[in-house]
C-alpha cells in the first residue's frame, strides 16, 4: 500500500448551511467518492464559512451533523479519508489570518461570488464574507492538497489559492502544494430546475427549483415533472439553446453513471415528459439506500462525534505541521 507521502493528497469541503443538493452530489461528492478509491483525502464540513451569513446557533449545529452524516450516508469512509469539522481544527483560521497578509485586496475584491451578493445592495455584508476565499485556501493548503474536487462556481476561489500559495512560495521559498481543481467532465454545473440559466442552490424561494438529498420520492417527482424546458419536442444535449433538457440530461447521465452522450442517445425520439420521469427515477433509486442510512447515522449522535473527534485528530496532526513551519518561515515566533 502506498503511503500517505507517496500518494496523492485531495482536499475539499461544503458549507453546512443546509441540507446537501443534487448539484453539490453531482459537483462535488461524486468525485470525492471516486477520488477517495486511490488517494488520501481530507473533507471537511466547513463551517466557519457558514457563519458568514446569518446563522442561528441551533441550526449550525444540527445542520453540521446533517452534512457530516450524510456525507457518511453518501459513502465517504471515515476510517479511510480524514473526515472532521473545520472549527475543529484551529490551524484553519490561523494560516488563514497569514494568508490574508498574502493577499492583495484587488485580488480579493474581483471575486464574483462577493461582487454578485454585494451588488444586491446588502450594507449588512459581514468582512469574513469578503476573505471567505482566503480562508477556502488556508483549509486547501495546510494538507498540500495537489487535487481539489469542486463544482464549477468555486473556479474562481481555487485559481485564488493557487495565486496565494504561488506568491507565499517565492516571497519565502517552496512551502505550499499549488493545488488544481478536479471538476466532473458532465455536472460541473448543475442548474436550477425552475430556471435553467442560474446555478441549483439551496438558497432558492422556489421550492421547485433544487433537489434536496433528503427529499421523498414524491417530492422529487414533482420537482423534476415542472422542470422548465423549452417549447420544441427534441431531446438532445445543447447547452445553448436546450439548457433544460441539457440539465436534465446532465442530471440523468450522472446518476446512472453514464455519460451525456450515451443518455441523450437513449432518449432520442422518447417525450420531454418520459425524460422528466426517468431522471426522477433515476435519482430516486440512488438515493434509496443513502436516505436509508442517513436515518440511522443521524440518530447515533455518540457515532457521530467519536467519528468527528478522530478525524479532527487526524487532520490537526498535518496543519499543524504545515502551520509550524509557515511561522518559521515567516519569522513569527509562535511557530
Ligand atoms: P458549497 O458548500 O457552496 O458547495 C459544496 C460543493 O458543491 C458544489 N456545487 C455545485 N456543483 C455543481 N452544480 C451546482 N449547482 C452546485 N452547487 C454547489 C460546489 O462547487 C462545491 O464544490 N466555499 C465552499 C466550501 C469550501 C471549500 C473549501 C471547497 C470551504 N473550503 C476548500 C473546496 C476547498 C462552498 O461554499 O461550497
């Protein structure tokens, strides 16, 4: 077996400010499910970005056991990758208050995610949602990730990291792994059921719009049967000018573990309404047996926590490696 040296290392996390969606499966977990066969992988429910927006504290706290448990449900094997808390792991913000010396404010405030929430006019938006990035390259860089698995929206932010590692490289001298974004070839981005030209988030107002893992098999029936498509009769894939049929399709494709290609294939000269009926199918059958386990992982709260207590071990054993010798360089004593 190779060891942790030898083998590749991956990182990534979400934010548990919510219950997991279809796009963050298809985005992201699916790959950290594969990627978890061949490397070392940490993931992390991160949740001091989640107080970035206004959080209650109950619901923090429940919402990270849900992320975390089902993230067990989805397969990831906390006795293989390095499952924990980012809270739990105090390194985090350190380097990242040192990598927010690291950064130059223009780079920070190019970032679309922040210039898209504070166009909506929000005079209320908090500072740590302006250097959320800095700290998505601390959480990557103190494992030397070489591989990030993400979802197309969080391009940007990653290109950020790798800035940042880059320039903390030459300033001091060759610390940081300048880590890549692994992105599904289909799925990167999925969009949102109700309008397919916006990205699927949690955060939608019509409850139509986004799949929930944890919906029943009739809600998402209902969700994908009022998809919006277009006014022609063709199933194929064009992102263009089919962008919902394209989604569909994507969505299809990804949880029966083909490919796009080889799904709009299978549908040519079937109905707008057997592809919606399918796809529902489709993601209800994955989903059977997760629900099935999410259930009863949810309720072993003493699971839970050893499980959360042992990868936070785990992981602070690496940052705080990486943390020591990043003071050093820099000439802070605390290292
Ligand atoms: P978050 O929690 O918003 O999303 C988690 C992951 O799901 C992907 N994703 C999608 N992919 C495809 N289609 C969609 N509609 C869709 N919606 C979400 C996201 O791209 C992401 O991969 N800041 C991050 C969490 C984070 C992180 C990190 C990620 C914190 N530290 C370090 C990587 C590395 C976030 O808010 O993701």
């Amino acid at each position: 077996m190779e060891t942790q040296q030898e083998q590749k290392i991956i990182f990534s996390a979400i934010k548990p400010t919510g219950e997991l969606t279809l796009g963050n499966y298809i985005g992201a977990v699916k790959n950290w499910l594969a990627l978890q066969e061949q490397y070392f992988c940490y993931y992390a429910a991160a949740d001091l970005h989640a107080i970035t927006v206004d959080i209650a504290a109950a619901d923090l706290r429940s919402r990270t056991l849900d992320l975390f448990a089902m993230l067990v449900a989805l397969g990831i094997n906390p006795d293989k990758s390095v499952l924990f808390v980012q809270s739990h792991v105090s390194a985090h913000a350190e380097l990242a208050w040192v990598l927010n010396c690291c950064t130059q404010f223009g780079e920070a405030r190019r970032m679309t995610q922040f210039k898209d929430k504070s166009l909506k006019g929000d005079d209320k938006l908090n500072v740590g949602l302006f250097s959320y990035p800095i700290l998505m390259a601390a959480d990557i860089l103190l494992y030397n990730a070489q591989y990030v698995p993400i979802g197309k929206d969080q391009q940007q932010h990653l290109e950020l990291a790798r800035t940042v590692a880059e320039r903390f490289n030459s300033r001091y001298s060759p610390t940081f792994t300048v880590p890549q974004g692994f992105y599904p070839q289909f799925g990167a981005k999925i969009y949102s059921l109700s309008n397919p030209k916006v990205k699927m988030a949690k955060s939608e107002d019509d409850v139509n719009a986004c799949v929930f893992l944890t919906d029943d098999a009739d809600v998402i029936r209902r969700k994908l049967r009022r998809a919006v498509t277009d006014s022609e009769t063709e199933i194929r894939y064009d992102t263009e000018l089919k962008a919902g049929v394209s989604n569909l399709l994507t969505i299809y494709a990804s949880v029966t573990d083909t490919d796009v290609l080889a799904a709009e294939a299978e549908f040519r000269g079937k109905t707008y309404a057997q592809l919606k009926e399918k796809t529902a199918e489709a993601v209800i059958e994955r989903l059977r047996p997760v629900t099935e386990r999410f259930k009863k992982i949810r309720t072993d709260k003493a699971y839970l926590a050893a499980c959360m207590k042992a990868g936070a071990e785990r992981a602070a054993q690496t940052a705080r490696k990486t943390l020591g010798k990043v003071y050093r360089k820099i000439g802070l004593s605390g290292g």
